[in-house]
C-alpha cells in the first residue's frame, strides 16, 4: 500500500505541498466509472458529480443543481435548475446539458437500477428549468432524481455509446483520471457553484483485499479507509475506527407457501426459537445492531413508527406458536458474505434446541438464488438492502413481501400486506408515508413472514490527519468539500 501512494509523497516531498487525500476503497469500477451503473456511488462519495436532488436523513429531497420543484399535474414535475454552475470542461449547465443527462439514462440498455420500470422523459422548459414527466404519477420522483445513478454531467462526457466522467462533472473535485481498476486522481476545481474545497485533491486506491485496507490505515497510507474487516479491527486504534449503521438487515426468510412453515402456528415457533442477539455477539462480534423490525438504524425514523398504537395492535395478532419437536426443515444460505454460514450455524443451534431438525445447504449465491427464489427452501438467511436508490423502503417491501414481488423468498401473499404497500406507494414523502411504511412492516411482522435477524454496521477508517469526512449510511457521501488534511 506504501507503494500504492507513492505519487502522493512524492509530491509533497518535491515540495509542491499539496494537501491530497489518501482514500483506500473496497471495489474496483465494474463499468469504467459510468454513472449508468452502481459505479455512480463512487462519483457521489468523491464528490466529483452531482444530482438535481440530494436527500436528507429523513429521506426526504433537499435542493442541489435544482433549488426547486413544483409538480404540474399527476405525472409531471417542473425543475428549477441553479444559476452559474460550471461544469468541469469549462461549459456551463443549462437546461439542455440536464435534459441529455436524464435521457441517456432513460434510453440506457440496461437501465439504472433507479429506474427500473420507469418510463421518464425530459425537455427543456427555457434556459433555467427541465420539466420530467413519468408515464405513470411517481409521487417520489424528487427523490428518485437524487439517485447517483442520475447524476448530471456535460455533453462531452456522452460518446458513441460510452459515458466518460473523466473531466465532466460539476463538484468540487475535478476526476482527473483513472487508472483502469487500479487508482483514480481527482483535483479540486476551483470552478466550483459553492463552498471552494479545503484539499487539493484526492488519491484512490482500490484494495479489494481487507486485510491490506487495515494495513493502510495501520501504517499512515491511507488516510480513509472503506470498510474494514470485523477480524482486523482488533488491530488498529479504536479512535480511527467509526462504525455507520447501514440500511441493510440479515433476515430469516420463512416459506410460508409449502412444507413445514406453511403452518403460521410452526413460523411462530421458530421466531421464539431465535436469538439475534447471540449472532451479534458471536458472529458480528458486536458490531451490528438486533432487529427490531425489518427497517434499521440506518432510517432514524423507523424505531419512533414503531410505537405507535396500531404496530402494536398488528404484533398482537400473531398466532401462538406449536410443538415441532422432530420437524424437519432445509435451511439455505451463501458463502459470498463471510458472516451468513456463521449464522447458520448460530440458527442451527438454536432451532434445534426447540426441536426442528436442521438440514444446512450453503453455495456461492450465483448458484443458490434461483432455488431460493423458487421456494426450494425451508428457511433462508439473507442479507437485503432495505433502501434502494431512491432513499424509500417500500421497493424493498413490495418486492420481499407483496403477492407479485418478484423477490419473494417468502412466497408470501397476503391481501392486506398488497393494501398497505399500495397505499404507502401512493403517498408523497412525508410523515404520512413513513407511517403508512410502518403499518405494512407490522403486518408482515405478524405473519411471520421473515424473521429480522440483525442490522449491519460497516466500519469505516479514518487517519488522525483527516477531518470533516462524511459517515453516510446510504453510502452517496464520503468526501465532501469540507473534507481536509494536516500534516
């Protein structure tokens, strides 16, 4: 890793004294960088491109190169974009630059993730604003704009086919170059709408090995570090070490379709069975938070929804659980996170102690999704983002939970949970919906759908020469224009 940022001493050593910042990060790009793809969040956390829209911890749309909204009828809204945004191939942002970005993401092949069955268009309403029209009324289309994979970047970024952020962007951080899957160069542009940024520019390395990200932040080689291991955290001072809840929960899946817990009387025996706590102690070591529900820490709202008068109500219609001594069940998991045949372990253990018999089956997920989406499974622990890119939960819920979800390991259809996820889809951003939200997730609760096991936590490293650097559950901020360095 020494070696890896030797550019970055030599500089200073050159006498330059420049104030760049050393960042290790976990994946290389998978697609060049282009923000059509989930390599759009590593634009994000480098601050190098931006969105219309950005979103606050409640969810909810703030102003970024839009300062604001108004919606024009059911499926259309009108954009105001903000003045004197330069991008960072000297040309400026004009309604015509947005409305180009928005379409190539639009007419993509694949699509992003964030409009999947999305039909959006965008023209140019005058210089200053874009008018965005969905096929259908999308109540969250504000936040749907937030979603890195939406970012807004000059036209010289858009070539036969290829998008190209390299120089193209609007942040403080001007992406320089990129090195393959090996590094990545950003320097600030002093160019920039707003605040100027504190450092000089960013080094990336991406280290996809765990062991030699903690080795960086060990030695001084980096001074932010993506994700370090449970098992090399014992090594480094805990004062560089910040734990951020993220919206992903481990969840037992239950079939409730066919074989044995098809019987809700048989699911509620194996929810007093489990013991989350015991697999947070000894598989997270700690580090991750038991599940009250499906949604986590992650969503600040979540807990407070949970008090209310009708959660409890829903709760309190859960069947009573039966006798399963000798019960057979096929529990599946997959080995591409470290921790879940860990946690099968723990469940094993545990439901046999009340009398299921415990047959594991564990692959490489590629080769285990299409059995567990085809209910092939007793039980199945999995590891399930609960916010997707628009910083909502109810795709999340649709897809798990509803008759037509298309990734029900549950197999479960209930008429009432499609009511309550219809309505929370219907309603705009706002405390209504989020207690809408909460009454579908009581209802899936007390069905015995899915167990909530536990809410991951990711570590994030950060050097004593680093300040001001973002912890962000939904993992869009990372470096900011306030992120700085001392020597």
């Amino acid at each position: 890793m020494t070696g890896c940022f030797a550019g970055t001493n030599q500089a200073a050593d050159s006498g330059k004294g420049e104030d760049r910042i050393k960042l290790a990060m976990l994946q290389p790009p998978r697609s060049g960088l282009s923000p059509l793809s989930d390599d759009a969040f590593k634009l994000s956390r480098w601050k190098t491109a931006e969105t219309l829209v950005v979103l606050d911890e409640l969810g909810e749309a703030g102003p970024s190169l839009a300062t604001g909204w108004e919606q024009i009828d059911e499926a259309s809204w009108r954009f105001m974009l903000r003045d004197g945004v330069q991008f960072h191939d000297g040309s400026a942002m004009t309604s015509a630059e947005v409305v180009a970005s928005l379409t190539a993401a639009a007419q993509a092949s694949p699509k992003p993730r964030i409009l999947d069955g999305v039909e959006l268009t965008a023209r140019a309403d005058g210089p200053a604003a874009v008018t965005i029209t969905t096929a259908v009324p999308d109540p969250l289309l504000p936040q749907r704009l937030s979603s890195p994979q939406l970012a807004i970047l000059a036209g010289s970024a858009y070539k036969d086919g290829v998008v190209n952020p390299v120089n193209a962007g609007t942040g403080p951080f001007r992406l320089v170059s990129v090195d393959g899957t090996s590094s990545a160069r950003l320097d600030r542009f002093d160019g920039y709408w707003g605040e100027r940024a504190e450092a000089d520019g960013v080094d990336v390395q991406f280290v996809p090995d765990g062991t030699a990200r903690a080795a960086a932040l060990r030695t001084g080689d980096a001074d932010i570090v993506e994700a370090i291991p449970v098992g090399q955290v014992a090594q480094i001072d805990p004062a560089l070490v910040h734990e951020v809840p993220m919206p992903r929960t481990n969840t037992l899946y239950l079939n409730t379709s066919s074989g044995p817990f098809a019987d809700p009387a048989v699911r509620a025996a194996a929810r007093e069975a489990i013991d989350a706590g015991t697999v947070v102690d000894r598989v997270y070591e700690g580090r991750a938070d038991q599940a009250a529900g499906l949604l986590g820490p992650a969503l600040p709202w979540a807990a407070g929804e949970r008090t209310s008068e009708g959660y409890a109500a829903a709760l309190a219609r859960r069947v009573a659980a039966t006798a399963v001594k000798g019960t057979a069940i096929r529990l599946g998991t997959f080995t591409d996170r470290a921790e879940l045949p860990e946690v099968a372990v723990q469940l094993e253990q545990q439901l046999e102690a009340a009398g299921f018999i415990v047959e594991q089956d564990i692959r490489e997920y590629q080769h285990i999704e299409a059995d567990a989406l085809a209910g092939s499974f007793d039980a199945f622990i999995l590891s399930r983002a609960t916010v997707l890119d628009s910083g909502d939960p109810v795709a999340y819920l649709y897809s798990d939970f509803s008759c037509a979800g298309s990734f029900n390991i549950s197999q479960f259809c209930d008429p009432a949970v499609d009511a309550a996820l219809a309505k929370a889809s219907g309603i705009p951003a706002g405390p209504e919906r989020r207690a809408a939200i909460a009454a579908a997730e009581s209802l899936i609760l007390a069905r015995d759908a899915a167990i909530p096991l536990l809410h991951e936590r990711v570590l994030q490293g950060e050097s004593i020469r680093v300040r001001g650097v973002e912890r962000d559950p939904r993992e869009r901020a990372l470096i900011t224009g306030r992120t700085g360095v001392t020597d």
